[in-house]
C-alpha cells in the first residue's frame, strides 16, 4: 500500500483513505469519515499502522501550538437565492 505524505493542517485539499475511512486536511481540522475494519491480517495491520502515523502527526502538530480549551466552529456561509418556486 503506498502511502502518500499527510501534513496535518497543512492545506485544505490532501485526502487519505484507509478501507472506508476517508482523513480530510485542513488548515483548521482534520476531520475523520467513515469506517475502517481491521481483521487478524496483513493487510489489516499495514491499515492500523497507517491510521496510527497520521493519528500521531496530528498528536505532534497540536502539541507544538498553543491551543485554546476548545476551536471555534467555523462559521457556514449562507446565500440567498431567488425562490424558484414564486
């Protein structure tokens, strides 16, 4: 399985997969989707390894911030738009 560089809060476009779990980068969060079975096998373990490098990059790069108790959510961007209906 190769593996691609995964530099958390790096840019807001680097993507891994991990069997049915995507890691989204972003500059304000990682965010974590989906599911990732592991079962008693090679394949699994090259998986768990994978989730526990990227698990510990972003341990690494919170640990040397100085962070608040808790992120703000980012705000969501609205659009009004004309009612198709009237």
């Amino acid at each position: 399985m190769a593996e691609r560089p995964f530099t958390p809060f790096a840019d807001d476009s680097a993507v891994q997969t991990l069997g049915d779990l995507t890691i989204e980068n972003g500059t304000g969060r990682v965010a974590l989707h989906g599911s990732l079975d592991l079962a008693r096998d090679r394949r699994s373990l090259e998986r768990a390894r994978a989730l526990g490098r990227i698990v510990e990059a972003v341990v690494k790069a919170l640990e040397g911030q100085d962070l608040p108790e808790r992120a703000e959510a980012p705000a969501a961007a609205t659009e009004t738009v004309k009612n198709p209906f009237g």
